[in-house]
C-alpha cells in the first residue's frame, strides 16, 4: 500500500475496482484495511475483498482480493505529510511481500509510493524500494528499468547525487544494466533478441574527450564486454539523440547514465501510465512511477493509470516465469 498518508490507498482501491484488472489474478494488499474502506466509501464502492490478518496469508482465497491486515498499527487519518509512523507502515508492508514472494506465497509484488523521507524518519538507511529489495534478496546485480508509452528505459545509476558519480561511475555500472535488461526483455517481454542502445554521459558524447572523457574510458569498454557476451548493443550516442532513434524502432531499449536522462522523456511522453520495474532480483517487482503525492490524498482526484500498467507488467511477467 506504500505510505498510508500518500494516495495509495484510494489508487489501490480504484485499480482494482476495475474488472479487467482483477481478471490478470488475485491478489494480496498488504496494508490497513480501515483506510482501505474508506476510500472505498468515498468512491461509492461496494468493499470487494476479503479481509485477513497479514499473518494468515496464503495462496487460497476464494476472492481475486484479499487485504492482508495491519490493524495492529493504529494509523491516524490526521497525518497528512511524512512521518515516521508513516516510515514505520509502508516498510513493514514491502518487508512483509518479499519475505512472502521469497517463499512463493506471492508471485509478484506491485508496489504504490513511499516517502524516503518517511522511511528516513524511521530509521532506514534505503533511499528507496529498489535497494531494500536488493538487500533483502541478496541481490548483488539489479538494476532499475521504466516501461513507458514508446519506450523501455534503465538506468545504469539510480539515487545518487549528479556530483558524486564521478566517485563510482565505473565500467561495472555500465555493463549491468545492459547485461540485465538483455535478458529481461529475452525472459519477460519476449524479445528474443533485444537491441539495446546506450547513452553518453556527457554533452555530444564527450566529442572526443573535449566534454569529459568517461566515454572511452568507462562506457565504451562496457559495451565491448556486452558484445563479448552475445549482446546486439551499441554506442555510446548522445542522449539528445539516441532516444529519437528509439523512438523509431532502432532500440528496445535504452541505457540512461543518470536518473534524470532516462526518466525525463519516459514521463514526458507516458506520465500516467509509465512502471518501474527492479530487475536482476529473483522475484518480480513492479511499481508506479510517481510519488505519494501528499498534496491531492484523500481527495479521489488521483490516477490510478500507472498503478494499472505496474499490475498489467507483474501479471505479464509472473505468466513468463511459470512457462
């Protein structure tokens, strides 16, 4: 459910109020049933799951939805912003999914926003859902990649400050992303054999070392140990062009070096409707792509769009894995 003060709840709600949605399997929210209703209240629903204790979860019940119940963690309505009660909820929530899909309770974990401020307030050192997941699965290699309208996008750095890559941009960080997402888009999207384009780091792609020279010394070598590995991948090109060649079919996918250069376009042109997927890890995760959005919350003003795809992602993917 993410942060219990964040729009969660109502997209939650909305998302799978949708027949179609609830057609794709069935599924386990982990969260507070109480606000859960209320949204559903708000919306002029009928409550269409069952309720269990988040102890009890397993893979029989008889409805599409069931809502796997912290009850325990007296939540109040009046927070309206980051808090650490907030931190503390949405980390025992994601906590408690891994822990189930590790054990094949679950066959995919959808996540809605968090707030890292609030998980920070709690007391976690995560910057985000990404590297929790990576923690608790032991997962050295991942990498975070975004679906989004035309394009499919990951990243090769994720949360780091923009001044400081220059202390762990390496060629490691360069051939992950591509080696992952590779067979991510062999395993999942059935792309049997994916082209991958990778962007520069730096303006023009350096233009010859005039801009910086992490080109040849770091991207470059990367993509030569993918081509090594049987990967069709080429670059690295600048980004102000390579995403308008993807957009004409010439790339599956693309290889961002920073945060913004790959989410920027993606959001533009797929704002409610884009997904984050973590791939690399050994269970399926996927996510919305926007925040908690404190401001609107509880107004039943938000999108659930993204929550959509994510849901329509995990369900492509779990379907892949169990061929």
């Amino acid at each position: 459910m993410g942060d219990p003060a964040g729009i969660g709840p109502e997209i939650i709600v909305q998302a799978l109020s949708d027949p179609e949605i609830r057609a794709l399997g069935k599924f386990i929210v982990y969260g507070i049933n109480e606000l859960l209703t209320y949204e559903a209240d708000r919306a002029e629903l009928n409550c269409y799951w069952r309720r269990d204790q988040h102890d009890n979860i397993n893979r029989n019940y008889p409805n599409n939805v069931a809502v796997a119940d912290y009850d325990e963690i007296g939540w109040n309505p009046k927070i309206k912003g980051p808090s650490k009660l907030g931190g503390q909820a949405s980390l025992r929530f994601i906590e408690d999914a891994i822990d189930d899909a590790v054990d094949g309770k679950i066959d995919a974990i959808v996540t809605a926003p968090i707030c890292k401020e609030s998980w920070a307030m709690a007391g976690s050192t995560f910057s985000g859902h990404t590297e929790l997941l990576a923690s608790r699965t032991y997962s050295k290699r991942h990498a975070m990649m975004f679906v989004g309208g035309p394009f499919k996008v990951v990243l090769a750095t994720i949360h780091e400050a923009l001044f400081e890559l220059r202390h762990i941009f390496n060629i490691g960080k360069v051939f992950t992303p591509i080696d992952l997402a590779h067979t991510a888009l062999k395993d999942f999207f059935g792309i049997e054999n994916p082209k991958i384009g990778v962007a520069a780091l730096n303006p023009h792609a350096g233009e010859n070392k005039r801009f910086g020279d992490e080109e040849q010394r770091i991207i470059e070598p990367a993509i030569v140990l993918a081509r090594e590995h049987g990967i069709d991948v080429q670059g690295p090109f600048p980004a102000d062009t390579l995403f308008h060649q993807a957009l004409d079919g010439r790339f599956d996918i693309i290889v961002a070096m920073y945060h913004d250069q790959g989410l920027i376009p993606i959001k533009m042109l797929a704002f409610d409707k884009a997904v984050n997927v973590t791939i690399g890890l050994p269970i399926i995760r996927t996510s919305v792509d926007h925040g908690t959005a404190f401001d609107i919350a509880g107004q039943g003003i938000a999108n659930p769009s993204s929550l959509k795809e994510a849901i329509k992602v995990a369900a492509l993917m779990a379907s892949k894995r169990h061929k």
